[in-house]
C-alpha cells in the first residue's frame, strides 16, 4: 500500500481516477466494506479533514483509533512522534492519518511505518488530500481542470492548501495561476518552480481576470510569536475581504479550503447564497474524496511514483603526468590526494568542511593562477587518500573540484565526485519547522534530494525545502 503524503506521491492518472470514483459516491455508488482500522493523529486543530476522513472511515466499516488534538496523550508527556506512531501501529492501524505541525512529519512518518500514511497537513508545507477535494470540485463545477484560469488568495506564504494546489495543478495543461498575496505572504518560490502554465502576480483581487478565486485564511498561528507577529497579522489580515460587489456579473466559482476567520471575514457571509459559491459543496466533497482515497488505498490501487535511486560516482578525467620539474612545483606531494580547482578563495571551505586544523599535514594555495578559472585554490594532503565521505564533503562545498589521487609521485587517478541522488546524514536541513530540525528533538535523520548537480541544488527529503550549493551547512 502507498502513502499520500505529497500530491506528486500519485500520478495524474490515479488523481483522476480518485476523483471519478469520489464523484460516483456522491451519486449514490455503493460504499464497500473493508475491516480494517485507521488511525487519525491529529497533532494540530482540524474540523473538516478530521470529521470528513473518519467519517470516510465509518462509512467503510472501518474503525477508527486516534485523537483529535494532543491533550490528554503521551505526547504532552513528551513521547517522540516515532514511538506514537509505532504504537498505534501496533494497535493494529492499517492506516496512518496525520495532521502535525512540523513540516515533513508526515513524510518521516512514511519512511518509518510500513504501513501508509496520508498527510492531512504538515505545518505549513502540504495538505494533498484537500488538493484532491479541491481538483475533484472544480471537475463537479467545470467538467475539467485543463485550461482554467485561477486565483490563489491570502496566505500564500503559510497556506499549505495552497502549496499542494499549486503542485496538483502543475499536472494539468494550460492552467492560468494568478498568486494575489501582500508581499509579505508571497508563496515560496520552491513551490512554484516548473510551473507548466502561466503565473502572474497580484496584490489585489481587482488586478484578476480569472474563472476560480481560491481564497484563504490567514495562518495566524504560523506567524512569528510576540507583539511583531501580531502587528503583522494585523495588518496582513484586512486586507482581503471579499464581497458580493466583486463578483456581480462575473462566472467565477469561489473556493475556500475554510475555516473562515469571523473577526476579519474573508468571505462576506452575503455571499454564501450566490452561485459563486463553491466552498460548502466542496467542504462536503472531502468525505466522498477521503472515502474514494481510503478505498484505493485499502485495495492498493495506488502506487507511489517514487523517484530512482541513483548511487554516487567517480567521473574519471584522463590523466597527464607532467614531467617531474613541473609536477615537484605544482603538486608538492608524493603520494596523497590534491584537490585542483576550488574557485579561488574557497580552500579554506574545503579544509574546514574536511575538519583540517592547524596541527594536520596540508598544503594549500590560494589564488595562484589557472587555465579553468582565472584564479583558483588547490589543497593537498599529503600521504593521506580521503575516505567516500570526505570525497562527497568536498563535492558539496566545491562540486566542480578535480580530485587526483598521487602515489609515488605520480597521478595515479583523476576525477570529480558525483553525488548520489540521496544523501544520507551529511548535509542539515536549517529550516526551524523541518521535523529534523535538532530542537524538536525528533530523531528524524538528515537526508537530502539531490535536485540538480549543475548548478548543485538540494531539498531537504522531508520538510522539501531547497538548499542552493552556497548556504549548504554539513552536519
Ligand atoms: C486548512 C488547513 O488546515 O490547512 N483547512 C482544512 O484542512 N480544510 C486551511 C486553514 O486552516 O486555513
């Protein structure tokens, strides 16, 4: 069976085939009966995803273990996340639902379960089971996905409704996507990135010409502590009002993954009773959504479209041997490793990532001169070859360093260090609400999805957020 933690986990085809089967349960298509047990963890508040997921559950015969909110569990005791989690397993879950504040929790859940897990939102990175409510909604309303034109608006910034959607719609063609935010809740980049349509940006809803506006709420409870968390909020919370006035004459559906905020209403109660809106069918859409999702899970109709792993590499450069004046001036070192090729200035990067102090034996010139770069560093260790892990250091501080192997004078191997796909407890994560993170005190492991080895991009493999080659920080 496979999780559902991230919307990309499943491919377009079984979204549709989700969806088709959710709508035919709408329309009175016979609920199947599986004994089986779901646990629902919900670390953080929920009405909607909880009520409608159990319900689901209910409706399936299954039954249903867990709680809503950590008061009265061992998790105020201070229980990490993985013991909870093994726990109900034990207690014969066929099914994990999880709803946590910490980014990437759900996935860590996924690697350390052999059992499927279903995000329900993970702080404020991904929610994809709404992302399903909210693609099979726009297929009630539209017929179809393809080719709409749609606005996201609020909190793009903490909105993890809105991150899934954006990854959900990034499988469908020619989508149209206006991001109306207050610069200060703009939508991570990351998010955004290979978005096969158009985007626009906006910071008001007048600016947009568009078939669904996807409102949102403003994630008070993500944004900093304190009073300048709270002046922010206040400012950033009035902005987005909308009322019957803005849609007069228009054919746009109005979305919402709700709740709405009663103290500065998003959505004019006046609006409710238009045609315009979209947001009580679509709430509702969730348990026909989570049952359809239950049921191909239970089945095993879905299968994680999990990426390959890729083992790193040694890419073998030809070797020239200088003759030996040139080699003595150049190389100094008998036999050992030296690293040619560090942009100039940054040998010391490299000796400190390696943990070279004073006392150990290297050679190391900076800045001297260079046919690849204008100027260059080189480092060398004499009488010492550097282990796999040491090599993958240097790659990930200088990717582009040539590595040459000397014994008895001579170079005996030239190359560069390619990096695995995956990299293992080596590189940390610096996002704070990363389930890694050190201060939660979670026991996640460190671990990296190698993006892009030119230029050399990361992203943290649970909480998913990038890492370019300069701002990477090793463990
Ligand atoms: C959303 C959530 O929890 O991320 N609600 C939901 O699941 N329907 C949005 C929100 O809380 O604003």
């Amino acid at each position: 069976m496979c999780s559902l933690v991230s919307i990309n986990d499943i491919s377009r085809a079984e979204i549709l085939s989700i969806i088709n089967d959710a709508l035919e349960r709408k329309k009175g298509k016979k609920t199947e009966q599986f004994p089986g047990v779901l646990a629902s963890l919900f670390y953080e508040s929920s009405t909607r995803t909880r009520e409608s997921t159990e319900c689901a559950a209910h409706r399936l015969g299954m039954h249903v273990i867990g709680f809503s909110g950590i008061e009265g569990t061992s998790v105020q005791k201070g229980e990490p996340l993985a013991d909870t989690l093994r726990m109900y397993r034990g207690f014969g879950a066929n099914i994990i639902a999880l709803r946590h504040p910490l980014e990437g929790a759900a996935r860590y859940a996924a690697d350390i379960l052999n059992i499927p897990v279903i995000n329900c939102g993970d702080g404020s990175n991904l929610h994809p089971t709404q992302t399903l409510l909210d693609l099979m909604t726009i297929t009630e309303k539209r017929g179809s996905v393809d080719g709409l034109r749609i606005a996201l608006v609020g909190d793009l910034k903490y909105g993890r409704t809105v991150h899934s959607l954006v990854a959900g719609l990034k499988m469908f063609s020619n989508i149209t996507l206006w991001l109306v935010a207050p610069d200060s809740l703009k939508m991570p980049a990351h998010f955004i990135e290979h978005f096969p349509g158009t985007i626009y940006h906006a910071h008001d809803i007048a600016e947009v010409d568009v078939d669904i506006l996807y409102m949102t709420r403003i994630q008070r409870e993500r944004f900093p502590q304190g009073p300048d968390g709270e002046l922010e909020f206040d400012k950033v919370s009035r902005i987005y009002q909308l009322t019957p006035s803005v849609l007069e004459g228009k054919n746009v559906g109005v979305m919402h993954p709700l709740p709405r905020y009663k103290h500065r209403i998003e959505i004019s109660l006046a609006v409710d009773s238009l045609h315009n809106a979209w947001y009580i069918d679509q709430a509702e859409n969730g348990v026909f959504l989570r049952e359809a999702l239950l049921s191909s899970m239970m089945l095993n109709k879905i299968s994680r479209r999990k990426k390959e792993f890729i083992p790193g590499a040694w890419k073998e450069l030809s070797v020239k041997n200088y003759p030996k004046e040139a080699q003595e001036t150049i190389y100094r070192i008998d036999n050992g490793t030296l690293i040619d090729h560090i942009h100039a200035g940054k040998g010391k990067e490299v000796l400190s990532v390696l943990q070279i102090d004073a006392a150990a034996k290297f050679v190391y010139a900076s800045n001297i001169s260079s046919k690849v770069y204008e100027r260059k560093d080189v480092v060398g260790f004499p009488d010492r070859e550097l282990t796999e892990m040491e090599l993958s250091k240097v790659a990930l501080v200088e990717p582009d360093a040539t590595i040459n192997i000397i014994r008895d004078k001579q170079v005996y191997k030239k190359g560069k260090v390619v990096l695995p796909s995956i990299i293992d407890g080596l590189v940390i994560c610096q996002n704070p609400r990363c389930i890694t993170y050190k201060t939660h005190n979670e026991f996640a492991p460190q671990k990296f999805h190698v993006v892009s080895h030119d230029p050399l991009l990361l992203a943290c493999y649970y909480c998913e957020v990038p890492v370019e080659r300069e701002k990477i920080k090793l463990e």
